[in-house]
C-alpha cells in the first residue's frame, strides 16, 4: 500500500507569520522570489528557515510519506519555494482561487473540499496552520470510517518544528500497513 500522503502547507507553516512588532523567527532568512503571477519588479519577500529542508528530507528520505504541496502557492511551491530549502520538485494539489475574503467561508480551512475530494480514501497527514474545529471533526469522521489522518497545526508565527516532524513519523509508524512493511 502506498505511504500516507504528507500534504504540506507554505504560509504560517514554512513561512512564518510576523509578530505584532513585525519580527520573524531569528532562523529564518529572507528571500525575494517571484510568483507566477508577479512581475520581477514586484517580488514577494518570504523567510525561510533553512533547517526545514533537511528535516522535510529526513521525512521524505524515509519513504514514510507521499509528499505533496497542499498551498496557495500551487506550481510556485514547487518551484520557488521547495528549491529555496533544497527539496526536490514534489508534486501540488491545483488549488482554485476562490474569491473569498477568509481563510474559512464556511467555517473551515477553504482548501478542506478540494482535499477532501483528492485524497478519497487515502490515508494523509495534513500540516497547515489554518484548521478549526471543524477540521478536526472532519478529520476524526475520516479516522471513524477507517481512514487514518492526522491534521499538525504549527502556530503560524513559529512555523514547522521538530516536533511536528517527530509527531508525523511516530504516527505513521503506529500505521497497520506501516508494520507489515
């Protein structure tokens, strides 16, 4: 059976939100790249933090997972955001560009149907820092009908840690499939 998929989200969870005062997390480093739908004279500034490639590596290495960019970012994760962290190119959900003024019109995370939709009945492990409560009641219907998800929720001005990463491959480990292999 195929690893779980590790959806991975891009802002709050690679790139941090600022603080109140304007600061990021003092590991990461700026970078200026330009979006699909940007202009070079009009970059986007993101922080990265340089770690995060070699922890997502460890993870990916491992065969663990099927990772896949679950972000606004589409195709640009991919190409602008995964090399900037020295990820090979991985794969990314097409996203529509809903005309939404929230993250959560309908009370949950916008990209929740599309995900929904896509996996079917794949088990998945989902880091975005963007879930509600009724994420997490989606993902424990899922659990209930035997599919194995675990949604990881980094506080989006911190942005993915190592624990975050432990937390993903210990679950995965407990995975049925996981022990036959």
């Amino acid at each position: 059976m195929r690893p779980p998929y590790l959806l991975l989200d891009i802002d709050g969870v690679l790139i941090p939100f600022p603080d109140a005062d304007g600061s990021t997390p003092a590991a990461h480093a700026r970078h200026d790249v330009v979006p699909t739908d940007r202009s070079a004279d009009n970059p986007v500034t993101v922080w990265l933090d340089p770690a995060h490639g070699p922890m997502l590596m460890d993870v990916i290495s491992a065969g663990l997972v099927t990772p896949v960019w679950c972000t606004s970012w589409r195709q640009d994760a991919a190409t602008l955001i995964g090399p900037l962290l020295g990820l090979p190119p991985l794969p990314y959900l097409d996203l529509p560009r809903p005309h939404i003024t929230t993250s959560h019109p309908n009370g949950y995370l916008w990209k929740r149907d599309h995900v929904d939709a896509w996996l079917a009945h794949a088990p998945a492990v989902w880091i975005d820092d963007d879930f509600t409560g009724l994420d997490h009641a989606w993902a424990a219907e899922r659990i209930a009908k035997g599919t194995p998800t675990l949604l990881v929720q980094p506080d989006p001005h911190l942005g993915l840690q190592p624990e975050h990463l432990t937390e993903v491959t210990t679950w995965v480990a407990q995975l049925p499939t996981a022990r036959a292999a």
